[in-house]
C-alpha cells in the first residue's frame, strides 16, 4: 500500500535519524580500537621518551680533560676606553652648595688642541622645593675646538689667541650693568640681595674702556622696542639680518625647470665649478623660551612687600682686525634689541555671570602652609674656537676646504600652566624678579693673502660680514596697579591664619565680591616668589691665517667672516589685570643696560695698508698683532688706530 507524501516525508526523516545515531556509534568504536592497538604497540618499548644514538668513538678514558674557565677581570682591571675624539659634554646637578655653576676639565684630557671633554657642574643649596611650587634649572652648553691645519706656514700660536679669547670674555663680564645672577632661591627671599639689585640696576654702570658704548633705561623709558639704544617701531628679524653665507638660495632659476632639480645634472653634485676656502661661516644660537602663567587674581592682598624687578643686560664685545689686500675685511654688524611691554587683560569672569538674588556666594579655599614658588633657571653656554690656517697651492680644477661651517644650538622651550584665583592673600611678601643676562664675544681677527678680491667679482661689500645679536623680551599680561589696603581686606588679613571659616565670613561681607556667584580664593601663609633668570654666554674665536699660492689663487672665494651669534631669550607671563595691596609698601622698576664695543680698523686704515707691509707680517708672526685682546688690556692706544664703535651698528 502507498504512502501518502506526509507519512513518506516521516517514514523518511527516521530512516536518516537512525543511519546518523549509527555511524556516531561506530565512529566511537573506530576511536577506542584505534587507541588500543597503538597502546598494545607502546607497551612493547621500553621507553617511549627515550632516544638512542649509536656512534662508534673510540676516546680513551682521562686523556681528554675539561676545558679550562676563568672569570673575567674585576672592573678596575679592565682597560679603559679610548680617549673621545670629539668634545663630550656632561652636566651634573648637585644640591649642595652655593649654587654657582662650576666647570672641571680632567687634566689626562688636555692636549694640543686644549681639553677634549669636561663636566659642566651646577651646585644648588639644599633647598626643598615647597608643595605647589615649580621650580626648573636647566644648564645647556656646547663646547667645540675646531682649530684646523692644512700645510706648513708661519701661523700664530693658537694657545695664545685662545688666551687673549678668555681676557675678552672677562672684560665683557666686567661690562654687565649686574653681577651674574644668582641660581639660589634663598637669595630672593633675602632682603639684602634684593636691596643690592635694586640698587645696581639704579646706578649708572660707566666704563673706562676706549671705545665702549653704554645704553642705560629705567621704569617707563625701558618699555617698547629699543634696539642700540634707540626706541624703534619693530624688532629687527634675525632671518632678514643674516650673512649672505647663510641666506636661502634663490629657487627662481630651480622654479623654471620643467622638470625636478634632481634631473639637473649640469653641474657635479659634489663640487660645483670655481674655487673656496670657508675658515669661518660658524652658527651658535642660544634660545629660551618661557611662558609662565601659574596664579593670578583681580585682587592681591599681601601682609609684606610688593617688590617687582625685571633687569635686562646685553654686553657684545667684538675684535675685527682682518689683515690683508685691500677690500680683505669683514666687517661685523651688532644688533641689541629688547622689548619689554605690559599689555592690559581684564579677568575674563568679572561680571560674565553672578548668583541669583539673595544667594550668598561659595567660597572655595586653596590653602598653602608656607611659601608657593614658581622659578625657573636657564643657563646656556657656548664656548668654541674656530682657528683654522691653511697654507696651500690653488691650481686644480674646482677647490673646495670646509674647514669652517660649524652650527651650534642650546634650545629651552617652558610652558608651566597653574590657576587663576578671585584673591590671593599672602601673609609674607610678594616677590618677582626677571633677569635676562645675555653675553657675546666675537674674535676674528685674519690674516689673509692671497684669494678673490670681492670688488673684482662684483659683489657687494659686507657680503662676509659677520652678525653678533642679543634678543631679549620681557612680556607681562596683565596689568598690576598698587593702592592702599582697604579696611575690609586689612580686617581679612588680620584673621588668625587656621581659623577658615572665619575667613570666609569675612570675604562674604567685602563689597569687592558682591554679587558673585563663587568666590576662588587662594591663601598663603608665607610669601609668594616668581623668579625667571636667564644667563647667555657664547664665545666664539674664528682667527684664521689663510695663505693661498698659484695660478688660481686670485680666483679662489674666501669666506673668512660671516659668522652668526644669537643670544634669544623670551619670558612671557600670563595673568589678568590685578589691584595689588601691600601693607608695607611697593616697589617696582624696570632696567634696560646695552653696553657694545667695536675693535676694527675703518676703510681708511685697510686701504693704507701694502702688501709689503702685509709679507711683514706674514713673515714673523712673532710681532704683536694690532688684534682686540692686547688693544685692550694694554694701558694706552696705538694713536695711529683709529677705533670707531659705533661704524657698523644698526640704526
């Protein structure tokens, strides 16, 4: 009988179900017999994990023994490593002392060529830095020897000119309208320190050096850009005042190539054509910045003094005297500029939203059980020499001796970031000091024969001057006015220092708050210091003795100058217009000292000069040189120079 297609579909579905159930149930069976045999083999070994090498070696017993083992040789045994043969720097804090930086040069690593590493020391009094303070130091220095020599010629003594080096850097030391700042944060809560700095920027810093040039502003006159002593529209750029050796190429003759600069292979891409001594074309660059925004308020009440100090002193000490043809000088161009400014910022919250009516406001307290510090302490150094003399035959088809073109950078960059307060209370004094203490000494002092003379070739004159710059700007946000301490705030004031709520009740009541839906307070039991000292140094001595012979010799281009020094240092604080009360009095002033000096011979004295004059000297390099170092430390002047500081300053 036939299945209807409902009962076919059933009868169909048990028949798989069962041949599924089946061949699980054999499948498990496959599995156990499997796993019993391959047990059933197992059993039959010995040992399953064991494997059994046959080799057939014949070694006699006891005449092969152990190899021999030693322990490597202690650390002082083990020979030392090579002495460096490039300058190495290292820089050590230690909290213990004076807070002076100290240099130490190991004396097995003084040659020829002066000391080939030190160690850059800075020692701090052990000073704790309190809680909620930020206190920085950073010591950056760069030290080079780069004296080269290429041939055999009568060239002065290098140790001698590095020794007339350092005499110029303690005349320009000398020539700082303030002693060299202080790294110890006890000396700004000293009152005698204060009082000597105060007194030091007030007095009139004179000098009894022929032939130096001093710019001295106080209080308002220091404000704005003055650069040279004269108050000017806009800074100069250091990009724009550059040296020719140091400018970009012009990229209109690349932009007209249709195709990339790569493809152009019309000249050799290691040397071009002509010929070229560079024994100068050195950078060093000192830059800071920092910008410093860590508490501020509308309203300032200190129990002390209000004392605010900012000193900014640039000393340029500079020896030109290039001897040679005439047309062989350099020439250096010094720029000092400085920018001090005071921009107004009204507290951005003042009066954007208030509580509702007949609310009192909250009173919200940041309390500081001691003193509340935020300093920083930037030193940066360069110290290098670049004494090259080469004396060589120019007779191949393109020349080229780099024995110059050093670059030498210190780059400090500070962002410290804080709170802005409705009032701040300060039981001790409120401190602020900004010292900007920037120096450049500047020797190239040449001796040239032989080479391109500059008008033959049609360029300009000052193309291989060099470029000595000091930088320096001091900018505040927030403008502070000083006024008597009102009744309400010298009753706050007077409130024993643990008693809060007391605290509060009292702020509640000052009309100076009316209306505010919370009031931020920050309370200070000790004194609230702000400290910014910046201290630049670069020396830089690039006095070549260059002698080129043959047949191109007058076709060979000399860059003897075209040096570039910068000192940069920029300090920004941030904060809102404040209305400071001291119960003891305010004491604010400002200080601007730009002291320059210019040891060069003028066009006159150059063009004067013969080449007899100039084989005599070449000749017997023993008589003294008419460099800047002996014209200075002698005790009179060689009548027949005639100095003139102020020849290549910038108007």
């Amino acid at each position: 009988m036939a299945l209807d297609s409902i009962s076919e579909t059933i009868a169909h579905f048990v028949g798989t179900f069962e041949l599924t159930i089946e061949q699980s149930r054999l499948r498990d069976q496959y599995e156990e017999f499997t796993a019993l045999r391959r047990k059933a083999e197992i059993e039959g070994l010995e040992d399953p994990a064991s494997i059994h090498i046959k080799a057939d070696l014949d070694i006699p017993a006891g005449v092969y023994k152990a190899l021999p083992y030693s322990f490597q040789p202690s650390d002082p045994e083990m020979p030392l490593p090579n002495a460096p043969s490039v300058p190495v720097s290292e820089s050590v804090i230690i909290v213990d002392g004076p807070g002076q930086p100290v240099r130490f040069v190991p004396e097995s690593e003084i040659g020829d060529t002066g000391p080939s590493s030190f160690v850059e020391l800075i020692i701090l009094p052990p000073e704790t830095v309190p809680l909620g303070s930020a206190v920085t130091v950073t010591v950056q220095t760069v030290f080079m020897r780069d004296n080269d020599v290429v041939g055999e010629g009568d060239f002065r003594d290098p140790e001698a000119l590095m020794a007339q080096g350092k005499q110029m850097l303690d005349m320009a030391l000398s020539l700082h309208a303030v002693a060299a700042p202080s790294f110890s944060l006890a000396d700004y809560q000293s009152t005698e320190m204060l009082d000597a700095l105060a007194e030091q920027m007030t007095t009139p810093m004179t000098s009894d050096i022929e032939g130096v040039t001093v710019h001295q502003f106080h209080g308002s006159e220091a404000l704005g850009v003055i650069v040279n002593g004269e108050h000017v529209a806009d800074a100069p750029v250091w990009k724009d005042l550059l040296p020719e050796f140091h400018q970009p190429e012009d990229a209109s003759d690349s932009a007209e190539l249709p195709f990339p600069d790569e493809w152009d292979q019309s000249k050799d891409p290691e040397f071009d054509d002509g010929h070229l001594v560079v024994t100068g074309g050195n950078v060093a660059i000192n830059a800071m910045a920092a910008t410093v925004a860590w508490v501020d308020a509308p309203i300032i009440a200190v129990g002390g003094q209000a004392v605010s100090l900012t000193a900014i002193s640039q000393v340029a000490v500079v020896s030109d005297w290039d001897q040679g043809a005439p047309g062989t000088g350099s020439g250096t161009n010094i720029v000092q500029t400085s920018q001090i400014e005071v921009e107004s910022k009204t507290a951005p919250w003042l009066g954007a939203t208030s509580g509702a009516a007949g609310a009192a406001p909250i009173v919200i307290v940041d309390h500081v059980q001691g003193d509340l510090v935020v300093a920083n302490f930037i030193k940066q150094d360069i110290d290098a020499t670049d004494i090259d003399q080469i004396e060589t035959e120019i007779s191949a088809s393109s020349t080229v001796y780099a024995l110059g073109d050093n670059e030498m950078y210190n780059v400090s960059d500070l962002i410290q970031l804080g709170n802005y307060y409705d009032v701040i209370i300060i039981d001790g004094n409120m401190i602020s000091v900004d010292v900007v203490n920037q120096t450049i000494v500047l020797v190239d002092d040449d001796v040239i024969s032989g080479g391109m003379d500059p008008a033959a070739d049609g360029d300009e004159a000052g193309d291989d001057e060099n470029l000595v710059m000091n930088e320096a700007s001091v900018k505040t946000v927030g403008d502070d006015t000083y006024q008597d301490m009102s009744h309400e705030m010298s009753d706050t004031m007077a409130l024993a220092e643990d008693d809060i709520a007391a605290l509060e009740d009292a702020l509640l009541n000052d009309p100076n708050f009316a209306g505010m839906e919370q009031i931020r307070v920050l309370k200070i039991d000790g004194d609230l210091l702000q400290v910014n000292v910046v201290e630049q140094t670069t020396v830089m001595q690039d006095q070549d003795d260059i002698e080129l012979s043959g047949p191109d010799a007058p076709q060979t281009q000399v860059v003897a100058g075209s040096n570039a020094l910068l000192n940069s240092a920029s300090v920004t604080k941030m904060g809102v217009d404040s209305t400071i009360m001291a119960a003891n009095g305010a004491y604010s002033d400002l200080m601007l000292h730009q002291a320059s000096l210019l040891d060069m011979p003028n066009n006159e004295d150059i063009t004067t000069m013969t080449n007899e004059a100039i084989a005599a000297i070449m000749s017997d390099m023993s008589i003294a040189q008419p460099d800047a170092a002996l014209a200075l430390t002698s005790p009179t002047t060689d009548p027949t120079t005639n100095d003139d500081g102020l020849q290549t300053l910038l108007a």
